[in-house]
C-alpha cells in the first residue's frame, strides 16, 4: 500500500475518523490553580485515554498562537480507525502521528509516550509517533499533545502545532 495520510485540520478528513476536531485547554494539568504548576508534580491526568475532557475548547484551532511567556496547553483527538483512507484498505498498516509544535512538546497515545519519538524539542522539528503497529479498522485511540513555551528559563514567542497527520503505510 502506498502511503496515504489524512490532514487532522480538515473537516472532511477527520469526519473519516469519527470525530469533528482538537480539544484543547491550558496548563499542565488543566483546571486546576496555577494551570497544575506544583513543584515536583509526578504526572498530569491529561495524558490519559479515560481524562474528561469534555469542557475543554472544543474542535480548536491547533495553529492559533496560545499563549504568552511560560505556558503549557494540551491538544487531545479522539480516533476511529477507519476500514480504507483515500481508496486503500488500512488492516495490518503501520499508522503514524505526526507534527510539528512550537517550541517544546510531548506526544501521548492512548496514554503512553515513547520516551525517544514521543519527545519533540526545538522550533520546525517535525515529530513521528506509532499509533498502531498494525491497523484494527474501529480501534479507537486517544493523541494527546502536550506543548510548552521555551526556553523555560526564558520563553519568547507562542506555542502551536504547525500541522498534525495521520499516516497509513
């Protein structure tokens, strides 16, 4: 199979996975006070398939500019696997998350990063993560983006995601 990808900005693409768009909110850990920053946090809930996140912004711009001086936010999609992408049947395809944040940022499926492709640092530093090994048409997925301004110690400009995909091959 050639490989096929679907634009996760677009409307009718992401019709094709069962969902209407982004979902995102501001802060570590969302809600709380000080957006969760707590010295020597373990973990943010955010990150995980079953986290409410019904009250966040809901089919959000992923390219509009989010914040000011040190900032995080969180991007989250919710997927179904389709059974075929742009004519081709997607069972057994490898299927890829990708993007691109600005400045610093880590990518959660279903719950879990891989600590080596899930971890994106720097500014036009286009990131892969493996969604499924082998496609399972009506497999639902959880992507969860975290995005941080940087430098920590002095942050400039904004965070964004530049694009996000969904690649089958």
């Amino acid at each position: 199979m050639p490989r096929v990808s679907l634009d996760l900005e677009n409307p009718s693409d992401l019709a094709q996975l069962g969902t209407t768009g982004w979902r995102i909110a501001s802060g570590l850990v969302p809600g709380q006070p000080n957006q969760g920053l707590v010295a020597e946090i373990l973990s943010s809930p955010a990150r995980l398939v079953d986290y409410d996140d019904t009250w966040w912004d809901k089919d959000a711009d992923i390219q509009e500019r989010r914040s000011v001086g040190f900032t995080f936010a969180w991007y989250r999609l919710h997927i179904t696997l389709p059974t075929q992408v742009k004519g081709q049947d997607v069972a057994g395809k490898r299927v890829w998350f990708e993007t691109n944040v600005d400045n610093y940022g880590e990518i959660y499926i279903d719950g879990e990063i891989d600590r080596v492709t899930g971890v994106i640092t720097g500014n036009n530093t286009g990131k892969r993560a493996l969604v499924a090994n082998q496609a399972v048409p009506g497999t639902v997925h959880v992507i969860a983006v975290l995005v941080a301004n940087a430098p920590l110690g002095e942050p400039v400009g904004t965070i964004f995601m530049r694009y996000a995909t969904l690649a089958f091959e």
